[in-house]
C-alpha cells in the first residue's frame, strides 16, 4: 500500500492585467538595452502604449559585479495609454546580485523575480557587498522568485579576433550540442 495521495494537478491562476511594469538589470555589457529593447518593440508590435527609460551605470568601465556597474532598462506597457516609465515595478530580472541590490526596493510586493541563480557566487556576492545570499535567506520571501540558471559559455575566438573577443559571455540558453 502506498502512502502517498494522489494529489490533482494546480491549474496556475492566469492573471490578466491592465498594464505591467519591466525592469531589466545587469552589469553594463549583459544586453540589458538590447534586451529592452528588443521587449518594446514586441510589446509596441502587439499594439500596446508604450514609455521607456533606459538606465546607464554612473561609471565608465566599473568592474564587472559591482554596484557602479549596474545598467538597467525600464518598460511600461498596457493596451490602454501609457504617460511615465512607471514607479514601482511588476517584474524585476537581475541577471547579479548587484542588479538586486540596487533595483528591489522599487519591485512592488508579491512582484515577480527573475535571477540569475549562476551569479550568486560567493565572490558575486561580495562584490555588491552583501552578507548573505538573498536566494537562501528568505529575504525575498515576499516576491514570488524564479531563480533560472542562466549558463555561461565560452565563445570561439573568430581568424584574426583578439583574445578578448573570446571571452566569456552570457547566453539565454543552453546550447544542444557540444562542439
């Protein structure tokens, strides 16, 4: 006899809403205004108002994890019309503990997060300067958290390329194949 219950399946309450707020948050270099923009145009070609609002980091050349360094981009979209980038924000995808740090506290409560789980390394996380891993600690407790690995490959250096063009880069997915 076993002792586990059947248990019927969660449908996922689908949630229509009016009008959502991104925001996109990386290191300068990760593709947060390519990825931004990429998002605008695809809200704008389903015929949604849109308002945006690009955030560049402060620093030129801030080293890579750190709070300086953070670049971001912020949508506001909804079928019916949009006037501001918007304050508080529905969704937050911080791709490095710095990301989260600075961005947070503008994502409303029960707000989604999207993290990049790859990032949250010990030495990712001392170099936004925080004590504990927020993945771990439920401090996040009160969004609901996606936290999805977002792998990190290495790139082939092309003929004639220099040696930083092969460095490392962030992908959006894993590739099928080894070659």
């Amino acid at each position: 006899m076993s002792t586990l219950a059947e248990v019927p399946p969660v449908k996922n309450k689908r949630e229509v809403l009016d009008q959502a707020v991104i925001r996109f948050a990386g290191d300068s270099g990760d593709g947060m205004q390519i990825t931004g923009s990429q998002f605008t145009n695809t809200a704008a070609l389903y015929g949604n108002d849109i308002a945006t609002f690009p955030d560049y980091p402060a620093e030129i050349r801030a080293p890579a994890g750190t709070i300086p360094g953070v670049s971001g981009f912020q949508l506001h979209f909804s079928s019916n019309e949009v006037y501001t980038p918007g304050d508080a924000i529905d969704v937050l995808i911080a791709m490095n503990p710095a990301a989260l740090k600075v961005n947070i506290a503008d994502l409303k409560a029960n707000g989604i997060l999207i993290v990049n789980s790859d990032s949250f390394k010990e030495g990712d996380l001392r170099k936004a300067q925080m004590a504990s891993n927020p993945l771990e600690d439920h401090s996040l407790d009160k969004f609901r958290l996606f936290s999805v690995g977002f792998i990190t490959a290495r790139w082939t250096r092309p003929s004639g390329g220099s040696r930083t063009s092969s460095r490392t880069s962030r992908c959006w997915w894993k590739p099928t194949s080894s070659r």
